[in-house]
C-alpha cells in the first residue's frame, strides 16, 4: 500500500560490483510479505567519490501492509562493511480522511434509525459478511455501564419506546479491524416526548445517620431538578416545603450531599420535583416512634437576635406570623408562651437546625400545655360532647361505625384503595393504543394503586419470558388479595379467538405480534380461573366505548363485573376500592373519575386517529409494510396449560 522511499548512502567494497540489500518487513498482521530488494553499484562508480554521500533513491510502489501497520526497513552492504541500516515506518491510520474515502478497510458505518412499534436501529448499506459492533451509551452518565451488540449489514437491533431518553446515543464500527472509525449519533437528544422516560427511570437514594440526612439524586440524563426538606402532618396530606431547605440537584455529582441538624421524625420527608411536578417523596423516618400529642404546632425562627426574637408559624409551606396564623385560634395569648419556652425552657424539637443553633430553625412544639391551661372549661365541654358521641354509637352501632370509618378513610385516596395490588393485562392494537394503556396505569399509580403493567418491567419480560412472568405476577395478585384487569380492544378479541381454536389443553404452537406482551401467554392461566370458577372477586373487565364494542366480549368473561371506559369509571373505582358502597366514597370517587376521564380523552382521540389512518390506508391496499409491524405478525410462541 503506497510507495516507500529510502535514500541509500554508498560506501566503499571490495571487486567489481558494490551492493546493497534492502528489506521491508511487516510488523503487524493481516499480511507476512516479506521483500527483499538488492542494489549493484559499479565499483569504479564507488570510486569516484569515496566520501559518504548519496549514490541514489530505491522506490518500491506495491507492498500490501494495514492501516496504523509498522513496517521495518533495513539496508546493509554484502558482504557486511558497516553497520545495518534500521528504520521503522509507520502507516497512517484510518483516522486519516483521505485513507476513509479510499481504502474501504476504512469505511465509517452509517445508520438509520426508524419509529415503529419500537424503536429500529439499522445499519445502511452494511456489508453482509464482516460484523460491527454497536454500543448503548447514554451521553451525559459516563460512569454508567454501556451495552454492546454484535450486528451484520442485514440486521437491525430494536429499542422500546419505554426504554429511550434524550441523551441516549449509539456508537457503530467494524468490529474486525482494531482502528476501526466509529460512528457516534444521539438520535433522540431533541426528542422532548422521551424526557418523562428520564424522570421515571431516576432514583432518589437517602441515607439517614444521627442528625444528618444524606441523599443521592441520579439519572440518565441532565435534569432541572430541586430537591427540598418538606412536612407531612399524616400519610394522606401533602408534603409541604420547609422554607430555605431547597437546594438544586446536580445530576452528575455522584456524591452523597446532606441537609445538616435533622431531627427524625416520622411526618419529616425528602421531596425532588422537576418541570412544575413532585417526582420523588421519600420518607426516611416513617418508623420512628414519638409521643403522641394531642395537638402540636410547626414554628419557625424568623429572626434571632439579643434585641430581636419572633417566630411564624409553618402553614402549607408558608411562614405565617403567629397573629395571622389560621390554626391558632389564641395566637395573642400564645406568642408570649412559645417565645418563653423556645428561649428559656427550651421545650420545643428541632426540626430542622441548619445552623445548628435557632437561627432559621423549625420547631415542633406541643400545645397540649397551653390548651389545658386556658381553656379548662373547654376540656368539660368537650368531655360532655364525646360522651353524647359515645351514647349515640350505642344505639347507632352499625350506621354511626360505617361513618366514623368513612370520615377516617374514604376521604382520603390512600384510605379507599390501600394500594392494592393492581395488574393490567392488555394486546396493543397500535402505538397509540399503549400508550393510552399506559395513561391508564399512570392514573391509577396515582390514586394510589399498585399498579403492574408489563410496559414498565420489560427486562423482567425478557429474563423470564411472558409465560413465567404473567405466573409470578398473578401468583402475588391472588397471594395480596390484589385483581386482575383484562382489558379488551380488537387485538385482545382476535387473540382469544385463536386460543380457543389452538386447543391449548395440548401444546402448541402459537404467534403474537409483540414479543413483550403477556396476554396472549396470560390467557393460558386467565381461561382455567374462568372455567374453574376462581375469578370472582379477582377479575374486572373493561374496554374503551369509543373503540371496542361491549357486547364483542367473549360470553364467558361476563361472569366478572365488566365496565366501559370512560363512562363507567366511577363504578370502575369503587370495585378496585373493594369496599363498601358509601355515599362519601362514591362523591370521592366521581370527582377522581373526572380527573382521569379528562387524561384518558387525548389518548383515546390519538387511538380513533390511528385507526382510521389505518383503514384509510387498508382501502387502497398500501398496507404491505405496516401490516408486518402494526397487525398480528406471529411468531413461535409454546403454549402450556397451566392449572
């Protein structure tokens, strides 16, 4: 490859010829070619200069050799009069340009990448024979472990939706040349749709030790992030943030940061929140023990000095003065107490010391003390009335137990759905279709609900395989006493009608589009439950009016109550409640159905829209490609009868 030149200096012998033996000797593989080259000089010629000078140049145009190869070069004199001539010459590697465009051991890969179903990554043009080497790296997480895997010119290597965030990028090379040029593209970096994939696959991680609390925030990619000390008064309230507590989050600083002079406490927490929403609340305190009291009050030191001492009181994130503080209904008589007992008795829990001393400090103080004190006629009326309350639960037992439970419970989300165990069981019709599944699952999470949907365990899927994870997780819906939703859409119907012609009391041989999707393998433990008479109280079916007609549902899946979305979602709730049919449940529940009726609306207009660009095109026969990758494309799948 390419000529090397030599100048060759001359040097006196002995008869008629002087000579000179030059040889190119590679150090590297793919090639063992060896030349030897031998140069005669007339004697008489050596003569008329006996100083050294040059004689002349020896130029050899054809010696195969490897980009970034080392070639020896050595020239002596036969018979050997001086000492060898040693060079090495260093061919240019192929991160030389010109070596790119012209030798095509040094050809840059190209891809392209296509959004189907899932995300298809496609090397153009590739050669058929050698392999490449394509590697998962996120851009912005250099310490995170990348993934490489082995690709020809005719494969293509697929990404779920679920799995994609802005800053992950591909690198694509020869793997059989070790200086091969590598492509590097981050296809999806302007891609702002795949930025709540980053908010979702992040981690809050707290460490709590003495009075200092330590946290780790990290994700894939760079993030806008706070995170801040907030108060939970109970589990079914809202964390509030404790004022001055905030601090930004720096996604790559891999290092645990703290918040300094922490009391524990159980309603103390920890919250991130990010593009206007809370995406982390974690509370590292919840099973320390304090003494109960029976009415306490959240302060904050808001100036501290020898002349000048005043506090507020924390209301929903707010300093409020204690004159206008709304959960102090004597704030006049008890400013001058609470100041005495924070400055000379010292009475009052340090919430939250950030300088350990009262500066900005947050105090927990009881005033159970001061109520006792001003107000003991207030203790014998409020004794009168709790024994009125306690001979009305006497008489009315029943009825007035029904309402202490719902005036405990069912006015809380936590308190109607006890985070039951819920599993989406679905066969997605289009793109469309999962993500409205799961804008569904999303709400329900919410609520909340324990929610399992097999979009968000695809790795699960793919260790396991849908057979085996459908079976766990129906395994811990029974052992939690959790319900199974199945959720038909026109994909679903077709999948049962082939289970039922399969015969799947034998094994078989079946096809699903999706390989991700459980429910075509849920169906073979699904159909026993029905037949076997197990599925009352652990099934619900529902559909979507706009897309799936109701009375399409196989007969024999009508023995579980069946809903239609979202008109029906308030009864829908109350059956994933699994309580009793009360009037304050059932206000609770419509205006949480309204909520998510308003969510689920876009996502059921993008499904209509998918399906009629679908039929559109089925009328002009133009679906030859998309049929592939958007109907039943069945592949093997071994079906199994389980009891």
């Amino acid at each position: 490859m390419g000529g090397s030149r030599r100048d060759l200096t001359a040097e006196l012998g002995i008869g008629s010829h002087y000579m000179r033996a030059v040889l190119l000797l590679p150090q590297v593989l793919p090639t063992q070619m060896c030349v030897e080259v031998e140069v005669m000089v007339p004697w008489s010629f050596a003569q008329r200069s006996p100083d050294l000078q040059m004689k002349g140049t020896v130029t050899f145009d054809c010696f195969l050799t490897a980009p970034k190869d080392e070639l020896t070069i050595k020239a002596y004199t036969v018979p050997r009069y001086s000492e060898e001539l040693n060079l090495t010459h260093r061919v240019p590697g192929c991160k030389l340009r010109a070596l790119r465009e012209e030798v095509r051991i040094c050809e840059v890969p190209t891809i392209n990448v296509s959004f189907q179903r899932d995300v298809l990554i496609q090397i153009v043009n590739g050669s058929k024979v050698r392999p490449y080497i394509l590697r998962l790296e996120h851009n912005n997480s250099g310490k995170l472990p990348s993934s490489n895997h082995k690709l020809t010119g005719e494969s293509n290597y697929t990404i779920s939706h679920s799995d994609i965030v802005p800053c992950l990028c591909v690198q694509v090379w020869l793997s059989d040349y070790r200086d091969a040029v590598r492509l590097k593209a981050c296809p999806f970096e302007n891609m702002s749709k795949y930025q709540e994939n980053t908010w979702r696959k992040s981690n809050l991680t707290l460490r709590p030790r003495s009075d200092i609390l330590t946290w780790e925030f990290r994700a894939l990619c760079d993030l806008s992030a706070e995170i801040s000390l907030c108060w939970r008064p109970n589990r079914e309230s809202a964390c509030h943030d404790i004022p001055h507590s905030r601090k930004n989050v720096s996604v790559h600083v891999h290092v645990m940061q703290e918040f300094q002079g922490v009391m524990p406490h159980p309603s103390l927490c920890v919250q991130v929140r990010g593009d206007n929403k809370t995406r982390h609340t974690k509370c590292p305190y919840d099973d320390v023990t304090v003494p109960s009291v029976w009415s306490h009050v959240l302060l904050m030191v808001s100036e501290h000095s020898l002349s000048n001492f005043s506090l507020c009181v924390l209301e929903e994130g707010d300093c409020v003065p204690l004159p206008k503080s709304a959960s102090l209904n004597m704030a006049g008589y008890l400013e001058e107490q609470l100041l005495r007992d924070v400055v000379v008795h010292h009475k009052c829990a340090k919430v939250w010391s950030p300088h350990r001393n009262l500066t900005g400090a947050v105090l927990l103080c009881s005033l159970d003390e001061y109520v006792r004190l001003r107000w003991p006629l207030a203790w014998v009326a409020s004794l009168m009335i709790t024994c009125s309350i306690l001979l009305l639960l006497v008489i009315k037992k029943r009825e007035l137990e029904g309402c202490v439970h719902s005036l405990k419970k069912d006015y809380s989300s936590t308190g109607l759905f006890q985070n039951r165990r819920t599993l989406l069981l679905y066969s997605p019709d289009h793109d469309a279709f999962k993500m409205l599944i799961e804008t569904l699952a999303s709400a329900l999470k919410d609520l909340p609900l324990a929610v399992v949907v097999d979009l968000w365990h695809r790795g699960d899927l793919d260790n396991l395989g849908p057979m085996q994870w459908f079976h766990r997780q129906r395994l811990k819906v029974v052992e939690e006493g959790g319900v199974v939703v199945l959720v038909f859409s026109k994909a679903a119907l077709s999948a049962c009608d082939d289970w039922f012609q399969s015969k799947p009391r034998t094994t078989g041989s079946m096809s699903w589009k999706d390989p991700h999707s459980a429910f075509a393998a849920a169906l073979n433990c699904v159909l026993p439950d029905f037949l076997e008479g197990r599925s009352s109280g652990r099934y619900v079916v529902a559909c979507f009016e706009d897309l799936f007609n109701r009375k399409k549902i196989p007969v024999i899946f009508q023995r579980v109550p069946v809903f239609t979305l979202p008109s029906q979602l308030t009864d829908f709730l109350l059956t994933l409640s699994k309580g009793v049919h009360t009037l304050p449940k059932k206000s609770l529940l419509k205006g949480y159905s309204q909520k998510i009726s308003s969510r689920l609306q876009d996502a059921i207009n993008q499904c209509r829209t998918e399906e009629s660009n679908l039929s559109s095109k089925r009328q002009w026969g133009d679906l030859s490609s998309e049929t592939s990758s958007s109907d039943y494309n069945r592949d093997s799948l071994e079906v199994h009868h389980l009891l």
